[in-house]
C-alpha cells in the first residue's frame, strides 16, 4: 500500500491498524473489495481473463 492508501482494500480496516499479510496473501488471489482511498465497497466483476473493481467515487481499477 502506499502513503494516499488509508484503507485495507480486503477487510476495509485502516492500513495503519496493524499488519495485513493474511489480506496481502488472499489479494494475491482474490480482487479487492473496498476502495483503500475512501472505504466503499466496489462493484467487482470476476471474469476468465482477469477482473475489474468500481468504485463510484475513484473509478475503476482491473487486474
């Protein structure tokens, strides 16, 4: 995560709240779920070539 990333984007908890590793290790696998700029949920779509996040406030990100 960088310095503009508040929030976890697996859990939704604050970046700074302690170490993440499970959350890390699980995005490995897995898209994220919460914006880690503003918290909100994002709208995620799963498909056989990757996946893609939206969040309303910050946009789209794919993987």
């Amino acid at each position: 995560m960088t310095l503009s990333e508040l929030w976890c984007d697996r859990c939704g908890e604050s970046a700074a709240a302690g170490p993440h590793e499970a959350c890390a290790a699980a995005r490995a696998l897995e898209p994220p779920r919460y914006c880690a700029y503003c918290r909100r949920r994002m709208k995620v779509q799963v498909v056989p070539t990757g996946w893609s996040a939206v969040c309303v406030e910050h946009g789209e990100t794919r993987g």
